[in-house]
C-alpha cells in the first residue's frame, strides 16, 4: 500500500515554493496566509524535515525543498495534463455591466491557460433558482459578506470617479479647474441616488458648489448603459475602475479631473460556488485567474489615473496670423 504525503499540504508548498511568498500563495490559493503556513509545516512534519526557511524579511527553499520542487511541479502538471483529457464547462454568472465591459473580453485567454474548458458565461443581477447548475456567482456584496470560506473567495475592491470622452473637456484635457465640472452635463446613476453614486455627494465632496439651475437629467438604471453614453459624448458619470480599465486604456474615456481622490467602493465583489464543489480544481483556477487579472486591472487603472494628474497643463491655443505677401 502507497505511504502517499498529504495532498493539499503539497499543493500549499508548490505555491508558495513557486512564489516565496505565503502572502502570494494564499490569494492563488484563496486561503489565508495562515492556512498556507499551517499546510506548510504538516508537510514538513511528514516528511521529518523542514522545507523552507522563513527569513527576515522573505523565504529561502531548504535543500530537501529544492529537490522536492521539481519533482512535484511535475507530477502537478501531469494531473492537470490528465484532468484535460475529459470535457469540462463552468458556468458562470455575473452583473450585466461587469460581464459586458471586463469579463466577456478576458474569458479566451482564461480558457488558453486552461486548455480542455468550456466557459458559459450568464449576465444576472441577482440569483436566479431557475438557472441550475451555476458553478461560479461573481457577487456584489457588503463588506461583511465577503469573509473568505470553504465556497467563496474576496475578488476586489473597486474605486469610484468621475469619467467621461475626452471630447466633452476643454482642449481634450482633464480638468484643473474642479469647479467646471458643475458646468458641463452630469450623468445619473438612477438605482444610487445617494452616497458614492451621488452627484451632490460627490460635488461637496470636492468642494464644488453645486450648479444652481437644474436643467433636464439623463439618469440610467444600468451601469452599462450609463458608461455608453460617456463614451458617445453624453456627459460626465461616475463609474466604477475595473469597468472602465479599458475604456481608459483605449482613450475612449477620460478621467474628467487631473487632480481629485477615488472613493473606494463600499461594496465587495466574491466569488462563490456550490458546497459540494469546494476542491474542483476547474474552479480553483478560474477563481485565482479572475484575483490574478482584476488586480492587474485595478493597479493599470490606478497609473492611469495618475498619469492623468501628472499631465502638464494644455498651452492656450494662439490664433493664427495670416500676413499678406
């Protein structure tokens, strides 16, 4: 009979082995770095010897780690090469605006570093019984209900600002000037009426006087639609980071100020999956790839957003003089 070394323990190694970093490892692994640790030290206590050095500050790989790497990144890659023998479909569901401007785009290069699954990805508000067989809900939640567990993960955390197609500022540029942002036309968030989707909350909150005629509003139930108007010149709206990464990047959108500080969202995104699914390494990895590529998003979306303070200011434009010969 096979003495076989614990499994999970090995996969906690692998991961932070790869990584040296518990802090790494945890959020690949969507475990807390103290669950890593202890993972870590079962596997030592099987094999009678220690694997890692815990340096200060980082982690060194003993000798009996550096000959068990190897070989057991191998037999890793060998699971997974013989798990994608057989067909696999996640289901997927998630916000209508969040499917449409980040998810829907990123899921081929999800499914190329997971060769062998098939993705179906379902735009929902809320969940839906009639929908059977969801194997991932990417949830909006307070931040109460997004403590990591057996069936759910933290994904991100979003910012809130004020964005809108260049071509509704002056010579294109974000404006210095914080007060004009009350002169051109602002764009409403229906459902939020208050708080950080709240124009009045965000004008005192910059210390803007609000405009003092209040004419026709565009207000919009759905985030989606609210970020197509911006792109097509509608106005300015206040939008949420990850939605608008590549919008920014593309310059179909602009942050609408050089100099102002993002409100962090209160809510939370998690992903959540079924009890009896906890451990399926299709989902695992889907999970870890969403916590991998949000947060290469957000920290894109946060340089853009300093880039556009750092921009100096547009020169005034000079008339032209025509002299007659």
């Amino acid at each position: 009979m096979r003495r076989l070394p614990p499994f999970a323990e090995l996969v906690a190694f692998e991961a932070v082995a790869r990584h040296l970093s518990f802090t790494r490892a945890a959020a690949e692994l969507c475990l807390t770095q103290s669950a890593i640790s202890h993972r870590v030290r079962r596997l030592e206590e099987h094999y009678g010897t220690r694997l890692i050095r815990r340096l200060n500050p980082g982690l060194a790989l003993t000798d009996a780690g550096q000959a068990l790497l190897p070989e057991l990144g191998a037999a890793l890659d060998a699971l997974a090469r013989l798990d994608g023998k057989r067909e696999r479909q996640l289901r997927v569901t998630a916000g209508s605006a969040l499917c449409h401007w980040w998810l829907a785009p990123r899921l081929a290069a999800f499914m190329a570093q997971r060769p062998g699954v098939s993705v179906e990805l379902i735009a929902l508000e809320a969940p839906d019984p009639s929908i059977p067989d969801v194997d991932v809900r990417i949830r909006w939640v307070a931040p109460k209900d997004d403590v990591p567990g057996p069936n759910q993960c933290a994904l991100f955390t979003e910012q809130v600002f004020p964005v809108c197609s260049p071509g509704v500022l002056p010579q294109q540029q974000p404006l210095r000037d914080k007060q004009a942002l009350a002169g051109l036309t602002l764009l409403h968030k229906a459902v939020h009426p208050s708080g950080e989707w709240s124009w009045p909350v965000w004008l005192e909150r910059l210390g803007v006087a609000a405009p003092r005629k209040r004419g026709a509003q565009l207000r919009f139930a759905d985030m989606g639609m609210m970020l197509s108007a911006a792109i097509n010149g509608s106005g300015v709206c206040l939008a949420r980071s990850l939605l608008v990464h590549d919008a920014l990047l593309d310059g179909r959108l602009t942050p609408a100020l050089a100099d102002f500080e993002p409100m962090t969202s209160v809510k939370k995104h998690v992903a959540r999956w079924p009890a009896h699914k906890a451990g399926d390494a299709d989902i695992e990895a889907f999970v870890q790839w969403l916590v991998g590529e949000s947060k290469r998003c957000l920290d894109a979306t946060r340089a853009l957003i300093g880039a556009a303070a750092a921009r100096p200011p547009a020169s005034p434009r000079k008339a032209r003089v025509t002299v007659a010969g």
